[in-house]
C-alpha cells in the first residue's frame, strides 16, 4: 500500500482483492472484520465510513493482521474471537474455533432437554466452550460439567463461562475424556465434538487448520474413532437409563458402527448439518 489517501472503502476493496489472490474464500468479509477490529469499532460501522481516511497507527496495525491472514492465520485468532449461536467466544491458537456445523449439536441437545426440569449434561473436550457455555445460558436449570485433556483449552472455557455470567454453573475438568472422579455422573446427556480425524488424514486438511488450530483437537488416532470408540463404551457405564450420547462426527459410519458394538445402546437417526452432510449421532441408553 503506497502513502496516497487511504480511506475505508479503498483499503477494503485493496485487500479483498489480494486476500481473494491469496486464495480466501471470503475475501471482502475477511478485510471488514480485521478492519474493524483494527479500527476497534463494529464491522457496522464501516459501511458509514467508506470516506473516511484510516490514520497511519490503524493502517499499521490493519497490515500486521492482514499480512497474517495472508499467510493461512484464521481471522478468528486474529481478532481473538467468533462468534457461536450469537454469543461472541474468546478464542486462541490452544483452541478449535467454534464452527457453525456444531451449532447443530447444540441445538439437538436443546431440544432432548426441552422436557428435563434440571438436566445433568457434560461436554466432553469442550475446547472454547461453545457447547457447555452455550447450553448454560439457554438451560438455566441445567447442571453441566465440561472437561478437557488441554490445560489451555480449560482456561479459554472457563473465560467464556465467565463472560457468559454462567461460570458458578459449570464445572470445567482437565482430564482424559471422562476419568475425573466429578466427571462419573450419572448424566442425562453426555455430547461431544471429538476429534475425528485420521492421522493419515491431516496432510491433507487445509493450511488454515492444518498450521493454525491445535492437532490434538482434530485427530484422534490412526482409525479418527478413537475417541468415539471411547465415548459410546463410557456413555453404557455413565448414562442414566434412557440418557443421550450425542456426537459431532466427520464420517457418521464409523461412529454409527461403534455404538452398535454397545448392546444396551439404541442408535438413532444421524442427523445432517446445514450442507447436508450426516454430521449429528445419536444413541439412547435403554
Ligand atoms: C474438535 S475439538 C472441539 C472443541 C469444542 N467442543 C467445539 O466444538 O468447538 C475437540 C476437543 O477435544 C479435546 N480432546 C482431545 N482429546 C481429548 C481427550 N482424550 N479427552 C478430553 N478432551 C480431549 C481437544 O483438546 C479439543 O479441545
């Protein structure tokens, strides 16, 4: 960018064009939202401002983000936040950003719990907080526990409780999947968004995520159904009768398949999310 004016319409059609050469699939978005966040204000405010002349601290401060975008960094990380059922989440590199097809889960679990007058939910690797966070704002009644095998991920989660006003309501636990002695339940409803990638897989997941976001919240093991594996066996021992095991997985097939190696698990009706791809497992304990 050379020293001519530079206003708000000009630096935002400059870099939506060297985001999209840099292979961006949202180019324009993408220059809004560092703009903004550059020039601290709302993504809003922008489009009353195309005229206005951006001063050289922000334009400083706008190229450092935009220059990292351009290298694979995801916006989220870069303005530290996303947003998550319309709530902003504090996000950093220690989590997944939360994604839209895991608004589904949530909601899913919503309705399960519509008929429960103080459900006992736990979320297990909880990331942010997006799941756990989210149903404790819409289910006032709800006992929820989240747990993490990251300390990091912990410390962003019990962040965004606090932000939420709903921290005195969950209990966040570091461990391995379930193995904490308040993680034994019995619970209403255990759901996850594991990590579900083959480790011959992550080659090739795109440099965003494969640079960026944590490995160890995205691939589970050589078979990417470790954890889910691991899920539907805990879910037998620490479900109440007729308690929900409610997943988030890439291929449904193989989560499918592990909760039909449980006998006492009725499996239900996978669920797509919003492009249409089997994403939401669903099994019951009997
Ligand atoms: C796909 S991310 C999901 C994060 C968040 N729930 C969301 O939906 O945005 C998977 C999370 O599981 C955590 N995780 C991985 N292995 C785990 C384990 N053995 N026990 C508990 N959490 C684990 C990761 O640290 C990561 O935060």
């Amino acid at each position: 960018m050379d020293n001519d004016v530079w206003t708000v319409g000009r630096l935002l059609a400059w870099t939506t064009d060297w985001l999209a050469a840099r292979g961006s699939e949202s180019p324009r978005l993408e220059a809004e939202v560092l703009l903004a966040h550059a020039r601290r204000c709302q993504r809003i405010e922008l489009y009353t401002a195309f005229e206005t002349t951006v001063d050289e601290a922000q334009r400083s401060s706008f190229r450092a983000l935009v220059k990292r975008r351009g290298e694979g960094e995801p916006v989220a990380y870069l303005v530290g936040s996303r947003e998550f059922f319309s709530l902003p989440f504090s996000v950093n590199n220690s989590v997944l950003v939360p994604r839209p097809e895991t608004e589904g889960l949530v909601v899913r679990v919503l309705d399960i719990c519509r008929s429960m007058l103080a459900p006992r939910i736990i979320d297990v690797g909880t990331g942010s907080g997006a799941i756990a966070v989210t149903l404790a704002t819409q289910l006032p009644q709800a006992k929820i526990c989240a747990t993490d095998i990251s300390a990091a991920a912990i410390v962003v989660a019990q962040s965004n409780a606090e932000r939420h006003g709903v921290a005195d309501r969950i209990t966040f636990l570091t461990c391995d999947v379930l193995d904490d002695p308040q993680a034994e339940g019995p619970w209403d409803v255990i759901v996850s968004n594991p990590p579900y990638v083959r480790e011959d897989e992550f080659d090739a997941l795109p440099r965003d995520v494969r640079l960026h976001e944590p490995r160890s919240a995205l691939v589970s093991g050589p078979s990417g159904c470790e954890m889910i594996v691991r899920l539907a066996a805990i879910a037998v021992e620490r479900l109440v009768s007729g308690g929900w095991l409610i997943m988030e997985v890439g291929p449904a097939r193989a989560a499918e398949e592990a909760i039909v190696q449980q006998p006492s698990l009725w499996l239900g009706p996978t669920l797509t999310d919003i492009a249409g791809h089997p994403r939401i497992v669903q099994a019951r304990l009997n």
